[in-house]
C-alpha cells in the first residue's frame, strides 16, 4: 500500500514538473485563457506547433507515402444522415447523472469508479467481501446499463461532488457538438467525433482510383470533436482534437500482407485478452510468432501492429512503456474480428493512444444500406466459374387460395428460406406432398403443399465475386501521443554551479520543434555576419532555429534552450567552420560553414543519424 | 457585346474542362456524395489533399520559418463571449430572403445583383438612363441596408427563382455554425469564421514568449466555417475552408520593416482606389514607389504584400493574373488603416484569395475592453521621462454636503474631465470662485465651488510606453489559391496521333501531388528491381512517386500520369544509371541510379530548379 501511495506521488510530482515545463515555455495553452478558458480546449503554443507538425508529417512520410496510401481531406461538418448509418447518432453517448439543485452534470462512471477505487485504495478497514465486490464493479462498469448504473449509485449512497446534493437517475448524453446546416434549420448536422466516416462514404470513388484492386489504405488527419461531459485527465481527454486515421481494406478470405516479413522480427510487449483475464502482465513477443500462433487475427493486422511500434518508437516513445493490448470480449464492438490499442504508460497509467481494429465489414454494409449505392469489390475470375443457385418460385395463385391475406407474408417467408431449410422442404414435398411451414412474420405455421412453390438449384456461369471488403482501421489519437512523448523525453540534470535542477526535453531530431541554435562565440561583427549566414540556409532548407547573438556565455545560451529540447548548438568559432554539439552526448564536430545546414537537414529528416554523421568530420574538443 | 459573350462562353470551357479533369481524377470530390452531398462541403481527394499539403507546407516555410513567426494551433470550437467581443455574434451576417411559399432561401443581394446584371449585359434596348441606374446598384451593393434592398426587390419585382414566388423582406442572417459546449446547454458556441480570434486572446503569452518585443508574427493554419445561405460558385464559395493567417504585431508610430527592400523592386500589378473610382484597371508598379508615394500606407503592408506576390507565383500563379487591389473607403472596416486584396483573374473573374488588411488596434482592444486584461505593449525609455499629468482632487466632504445622494456621480464626472475641460473649470474657479457643470449621468447642470475640487498639473517621471499594437493581418483562404492553381496550370496537348486532346496541369514540383513516375524501359526482372529500389529511396527521401512497370509503352504511361501533372518521369534503361525526362521542356537527363531520389528531391524540396540541376548531368537524346 505505501509502495503504491509512494509511486502515485511520484507520478503526480513528474507530472507537475513536465505539465509546469510545458504550459511555461508555452507548449500549450489553455483555449481562451483571458476568458478564464473552457475545459476540455487547449491550444498549441509555438513549440507544441512545431512538435504536432513534425509528428504529422513523419506520419505522412512513415505510413502515407511509405505505403502509398490514398490520403483524402473531409468536412469535419458532417449531416445527420452519415452519422446514423455510422451508429454515431444512437450510440455515441456516456451516461451522465445531474446535481438534483445546481444542475451540474457528470458522469455517472466517473462517479461510481471513484467511489470504488477510493475505497479499494484507501480504507484499510474494508472487508475482503466488500473489496472483492468493488473490484468487480470496477471491471464490469462499462457494461453496465443505465438502471444497474443507477441502482449502484443509489445503493453506495453516491452524492455531487463538493455539494453532497443528491443525484438524478442516469440518461444517455449524446457526445457529438450539434448543429444545423444550411439557413433553414431544416438540415440538422454534427461536428465530426472521427475522420473515419469521410472514408467510408468515398469508398467507391477510392476503390475505382485505385484501379478497383484490393488491397489498398485510404487515410486521413483532421479534426474531430467529442462534446466530454466533464473533461478530466487535462491534455488527455479533450473536446477538441486531431486525429490520424487509416482505413486498410481488404478481401476478407485473404488478409495475408507481402510485407508482413519486414515486421515479423519485431519483439514487442503484447498483451493478449486471455492474460488480461488470468492476471498476467505483459510480455514480449515476436509479431511473427502472435500471429503464426493465432494470438493476432491475421497477418495484416500484425503487420500495423508492427508499423505502429516503429512509429512510436521512432517518435521518441519508450518500448518499454509501450504494450499493444488486446480488446476483452466485452470490449470489442459485436462485428470486430480483432482489435489491439497501442497503449502508452504515462502518469496517468496505460493510456490508449491507437486503436486497431479489424472491423469486419461492417462500415460499408451500414452506408450500403443506408445510401441503397452498393460499396463493393469485385474479384474477376481467370475463368467463368459454374456455380449451383438456389431458385424458390412460388405460385401465388395456389397460394392466394389457400392463404388469401396472409399470402405476401408467406410468399417472402418461403423466398427467404436458405439452402439447407429450402433442400428439406424439397424433400418433404417429394415424398409427402405436404409440409409444415413456420411463418414468423405471422407467428404461426402452415402447410404448404407441392403445388404451391417450386425448389430447385440451377447452374449459372458466374464471371466474378462481389464482396463487401473487410476493413483493418488504425486510429491514432495525436495529441496524448504527444503528449506521452512530452513524459517519456522529459529530463533533467544539475546546473553547472549545481544550485538547481534544469529541465529540458530529450526529443529525437525529427520531432525537436527547434531543430538548432546558432551561437556567435564571441560578439564580433565578422562572427555575427557568419551566424546570420547559417541561419539563412537553415531556413531555406527547411529547419528552424534560434539565433542568440546577445552576449551572454555559451553555458546559460545552452540553458536558455535546453528546455525547449533542441537537439544541436552551432557555435561560430571561426569564419570557415563552425562546431557542432549534440545535446543528449555533448560530443562536438567540426563542420564547414556551407555544409552545415545539409548536415542538420540529413539527421532532422531521418535520412541519418548523429552516429552517421560523427564519423565523417573530425571531433572538436573544448 | 459579341466579343463580351464569346469571353464568357470562352472561360465557360475553361472551367468545366477544368472541373472535370478534376472531378475525373478525384482532386477533389463533392462530400457525402452517396447521400447526394451537401451544398459547399467537398473532399480533397487524394492528389488534391496531396497539392493541398504542399502548399501547406511552402506557407510555412515561406512565411512561418523564414520570418521566424510564432505559429499557433487553436481549437474551431470557439465560446460565445470571444466572438460577441470580435463583434462576430452581431455583425457576421448576410441579408437572407425567404420564397413566401416554399420557404427556401435565398441571398438577397445575389438576387439583386442577379437580376441587375442580366438586364445590363443581356437586354440590347436597356435606355441608357436605366443602364447606369443598374449599375449604380451593382456599385453600392454591399453597402445597402435590409429597408433599401428590399425596396430594390420590390421596385424591380423580383421574384423566387425557380418558383416565381413572392419573396419576404431581407433579415440578416448569422453565417456562423451554431452549437453548445458541455452537457448543460448553457454555454453557447460558435464554430470559428477565421483562425485570428485565437491569436489575439494570446496576445499576452506570445508577446512574452517573444521576449517583450515587438514587432514580432504569430501564424496559424487551421478549418474555418460559414454557413453560407446557399453557396454558389463551386470550390469558391464553400461552408467549410481552410485558412492560413498572420497577425503581425507592430508600434503603431513605427510601421517600418527591415526588410523591405528585400521587395521594394518587385514590379506588381497594384490597383488602388483612386484607379477603380476613375474607371482605370490595374498597373504596374515597383512596390518601393508604392509605399514612397502613400499608394501603400506603410514599410510593413507593402513588405507582406511582396511576400504574399512571392508566395502565390512560386505556387504557379500567373502573375499576368494576380493583382492587388485596394479597398474602396466603403469597403474598409472603420478602423482600418489600409486594405489590400490580392486577386487571381479565374474563369469567375477576379476572385480575393489573399486579404492584406491593417487593422489598427482593433482586435486587441475589444479584446482588452471585454475580458478585463490589457493585451498591449511596453516600450521601455533609455532615460525616464518627464510628463506633465493632469491630477484631479475631489473633496468629498463639501461636495456630499452641497449634492447629497448625487454626490457620486458627480465625483465620478469631475474625475472623468479630459485635460482641456478640466483646466478651463481651474482657471474659473480661481477667478470666479465657482463654475457651472453639465453631469450627463444626472442630465442636468450644477454649480461647482472652488472648495469642492482642486485641478493641477504635476510632474511625473515615466520608464516606459504603454500602448495597444497595431496589427497586420495576411489572410489567406487556401482552397481559392488552389482552385485558381489549377485554372492556371491547365494546359492541353494533342496526343500522339492527333486524334485527341491531351489535358494535364504543369505543376511546379514543389506543388504537384506526385513528383515523379518511374518506369522499367522493358519487362525484365533486372530493369524492374532496379525501378523498385529507386522507388524505395524516393520514399525515404519523402517523394511522392508512382511505379508502373505494366506493359504499355512509355507514351501511354506519359497519358497516364500527365493529367496528375507530375513534373517528371524517371525511366529505367540500364542498371546503372537512369532518364529523367522533365515534363514541360521534354528535355531529359542521364542520372546515376543512387543519385536520382536527392537530385529529384533537390527540386521539389525548390532548393535548385531544372536549370540547375540540368548542365550537372549528361544530356540524353532518344
């Protein structure tokens, strides 16, 4: 118990250190702060643009372009009629109670877990029935129903937070930011609560672009939007965010990838849902072998598995706090083949940071019904295949006599039958004349006679197979990615005089929102010309910088930034050459002044690395 | 006339052979296209969304990186209270009539300019005296209150398109999405009309993040939203957009820029207001003169618009179709201290993409007024100054005996006095003893004894300035560049035999979705591994490229790809080194295989241009 209240406080400390760091260089900032602000909206500073723009544009480099995705850009105003094919306009709901007096809102989860852990954590006192029964509550919260949700707030005798008042029952809250589109008010729309739908609806149009193959992997950044009951978690569960969203489909009899080998190797901490329920914590485990074992569903879902790691871990997350867990069948929608998060350990815990998910066909057969234009794929036959078709022809004549009303009903009960119930009826026709029909649309059986409908199968050249695709979906939630990323790089180390602790941020080259300072030694006029020089080509090829030429010493310019995680000083020691330092070894290179920005350029781009370049100049030792 | 209509008939072509290249080769794509799509909602498919990222990200490296400017990152959902103090909530509306029967809608000033301009361009025996009456209309159009314009609708009996219907007196009409944050309904919102509200409520934070010093930028690109009462004019005119803008902060008493003559001899097509009152078109003018001469107000306005002209022409905007035009004193904002539009001439006319506004200090003091915290800047005096200050002493005692409860206010209007008010009432009361004085708030005149109120001067030592900035603002509507974009790069050639005519765009490689195309010169293993590992170093050195090593011939994999306009071709034809061949000059160029991803790169990064690269490389003649 003191061990776990000594780690909370430890995390609760390293995150006021990093959120303190953050919010003081202007990482980010709380929306409309001069306003008092509004939860759940935060803005991004200068560095924190930096940093997402250099996480988005990897992600274009590591999964658009590198696997020649189709990248769209969709409205994230979207009409109501996308989104109840999607499931959005029922189900994306929380359940929230009220304050009975001051009509404060909250969610009834969120209430009933605190309660819970509350007392699971901190009373020594509690009897292990009563913990057993918390804990059980804590698992199964998801799954409860409003009424089980009300009954447990009830029975604990669960008050509003800060005024005890007493709390309405629960009731669905609908998530999405309402609006109306158009002058008339007559066309009601929403605020998109994911990118996903935008892909979806252009599958023909993507499919036809691709030249009507499959495989193929549409994607997509933008803005999506969740109208939080009450945001908590600060920069994790946000109102407003940017998400990165991948949408692979494929032919749901062959999910195989070719480049699923170049993952295979990876050793990687899964979590697989039969662990989650015996106890076990993570292990690490070859993609190769989670998927030859049947653990991962199918070779392309490993293979985005094993993708996602890379661009994690290339971003500058920890692997060792970084598992892949998969959904427990409770979690999992009712048509999932798989799914996985990626989740990333912060002091928050293990937060999800990407989905990924096999959902079956299941988004294009919504808009398909929805939209009546069918969104299919077509696989040509090298030749005509013979197939055998069921035909079921009724005689509505016989029928009408027999039946007269209810003959409809029976006649599109008998037409629904399928090939086995169909071939037994056959049978029975045959050889009794008679057989026993039930007709659920009438409660009630029948009897049909041989003269009444006609059973056969019938052989047909069919020249292709019509399918809808299977889609593999992952979704990568950008800002608590970055925000991890914020944790796991965050460092500090004794000022030179070793009176303070200085803060500072290891970011790899690629994500650093400041690639490089520029540094006159000494305040010359000849020193500053060749500062303002370098800065000039930095610019111009694409990287940012800050330039110091006041007088200050090496030692505080070097503080000034630290903190903002740049990863390279070039400091102006002569008018030929310069001196390059790495912030993380401190190891110095002598580069000439014409080449310096390419060298930048090579590591920020993730063309090299330190290591590559170290060796072909020489070291410079101060 | 003739010559009038064979230009309209003439641009007519243009755009739909435009728009259906377009549309054919998902640039882009009406949104929810399968629920029959929404009215001004349209997908960037994916060569659009990749022509869309491209220019994204020369606006940042042309304006953000190279003018060091702080970009920022603000959520859409924006809260009541900052858009009621940018003056959005009441003044960001259009005149809207309703068909009396129907109850669709309509802009009321379309209608009238609808009807004006058919009657002036189509009707041969309009008298004259007519003519110049319709033109008059057009001329004023925007400045017309809801009585006025609906006195026009009814003198010109104007009725409901389609319908004939009668139509309801003009309302104005909110073009902002609407919508609620949080659960309890009580906090309205606003989905943004512009990205600039964001920037100014962080005034504060940026300026200090900035060192306290002006002038200093801050940018930001982001979605911005009007519901559009019934959007015309295609891509131009859409509910959802994306915006790039800049506020650059600056001494209102010094507006010059270091830069500036860095621009001072670009030669621009300018058109101010005096040339448009008397009927002029644009000229030609070096922007140093434009500014010497007052054309352009100031050092800054004129240095952003030689940088907006950079920007645009460096796209592939035709600078024979660009020009700046400034805005009429009845189109400026009243605290405006200068507009100036920049304008591509498309088949829609001359159409504002860029906004090039100095707006004073507007913005940051109806911020400072509604929120209660002074956005403004300090300017520290090398010495401390000496000010005279006017000090007014109220004596409360005498003035509660002689005015009882109307002591207050009129302590509150004595203390209110501006300088010259309160100096005349000294010298009256020390020569007459007592002076009469009008109290608004009580609406009545009292008399003022000299024992109630001492008035004088004192000398004050201040250490700094105190003053609200002005701002100038760049604002960009990305979508419109881009359409124009393709208006101007649209080009056609006939195909090989003549039969046809071959449409393609000629993209500058720093703009064109895909950058090159790699083709095996025949089917072989060898020619097609060496395709493959090219294609593969394309990727990581961020290229877009597409691979076809199908059969057909090169001419017909030319076909292919030139409606993309990709700028080059790579074509494989031995195992060493490699064609490129550059899709305007069909010149072409023998490059060794290791080397063709960083010279391809080298260009479309715009480090060096095909002249550049060209006399490096043998010529290759086929």
């Amino acid at each position: 118990m003191a061990a776990a209240a000594e780690e909370a406080r430890n995390r609760e400390a390293l995150r006021q250190a990093v959120v303190n760091t953050l919010e003081r260089r202007l990482f980010y900032i709380p929306s409309f702060k001069i306003y008092r602000g509004v939860a759940g909206l935060y803005d991004y500073g200068p560095p924190g643009c930096a940093v997402k723009s250099n996480v988005l544009a990897f992600w274009r480099q590591h999964f658009v372009l590198e696997e020649n995705m189709l990248e769209v850009d969709c409205p994230c105003v979207t009409p109501e009629v996308v989104l109840k094919a999607s499931g959005h306009v029922e189900k994306f709901t929380d359940l929230m109670v009220k304050d009975e007096k001051t009509g404060t809102c909250f969610r009834a989860d969120h209430l009933v877990k605190d309660f819970c852990k509350e007392k699971v954590e901190k009373d020594p006192n509690l009897p292990a029935e009563k913990a057993a029964e918390y804990k059980h509550v804590l698992a199964v919260l998801d799954d409860l129903l409003p009424e089980e949700l009300g009954a447990k707030i009830n029975e604990y005798g669960i008050t509003a937070p800060d005024t005890n008042n007493s709390l309405s029952a629960p009731y669905p809250f609908n998530l999405m930011f309402q609006t109306s589109i158009g002058p008339s008010g007559l066309t009601p729309g929403y605020m998109r609560p994911e990118t996903a739908q935008g892909i979806f609806v252009n599958f023909k149009d993507l499919y036809y672009y691709n030249g009507n193959k499959l495989p193929f992997a549409a994607a997509q950044i933008g803005q999506a939007f969740r109208n939080e009951i009450s945001p908590r978690q600060g920069l994790l569960r946000v109102r407003e965010f940017t998400l990165a969203e991948i949408e692979h489909f494929v032919d749901p009899e062959d999910k195989s990838h070719p480049k699923f080998s170049d993952v295979a190797k990876l050793e990687i901490l899964m979590f697989p849902r039969e662990d989650q329920a015996s106890g076990k914590s993570e292990t690490k485990m070859a993609l190769g072998q989670a998927v030859s074992e049947g653990t991962v569903n199918n070779e392309t879902l490993g293979y985005f598995i094993g993708r996602v790691y890379l661009f994690l871990t290339s971003l500058g997350i920890n692997n060792k706090k970084l598992r892949f867990r998969q959904h427990l069948a409770n979690e999992m929608a009712h048509y999932a083949a798989d799914c996985w998060d990626a989740e990333i350990e912060c002091s928050y815990g293990w937060i999800e940071c990407v989905g990924i998910a096999d959902r079956s066909a299941f988004d294009l057969n919504a808009h398909t019904d929805k939209s009546g234009v069918p969104l299919v794929a077509h696989e040509k036959y090298a030749e005509p295949k013979e197939v055998e078709k069921l035909v079921i022809a009724t005689v509505k004549k016989e029928l009408g006599l027999a039946f007269k009303g209810s003959q409809k009903k029976i006649v599109e009960a008998l037409e629904a039958m399928g090939e086995k119930e169909a071939m037994e009826m056959k049978e029975i026709l045959e050889t009794k004349g008679e057989a026993e029909f039930q007709v659920c649309t009438l409660d009630k059986a029948v009897i049909i006679k041989k003269n009444m409908v006609s059973i056969s199968k019938e052989k047909k050249k069919e020249h292709q197979r019509v399918f809808t695709p299977s889609v593999i979906e992952p979704s990568f939630g950008i800002g608590r990615i970055i925000y991890c990323l914020y944790e796991h790089t965050f460092d500090s180390r004794p000022s030179k005089d070793g009176d303070e602790q200085l803060n500072f941020f290891r970011f790899p080259p690629l994500v650093a929102p400041i690639k490089c300072t520029v540094f006159p030694l000494v305040q010359t006029q000849e020193y500053e010309d060749v500062a303002k020089s370098i800065s000039k080509s930095l610019a111009a090829a694409g990287l940012s910088y800050k330039i110091d030429i006041t007088g200050t010493t090496i030692g505080k310019k070097y503080a000034r930034t630290d903190e903002l995680g740049v990863p390279f000083a070039i400091t102006v020691d002569s008018t030929s050459s310069v001196t390059v330092r790495e912030r993380d070894s401190k190891q110095q290179i002598r580069v000439n002044v014409d080449e310096v920005a390419s060298v930048i350029k090579e590591i920020a781009d993730g063309q090299s690395t330190w290591g590559d370049v170290q060796w072909r100049y020489p070291t410079h030792s101060s």
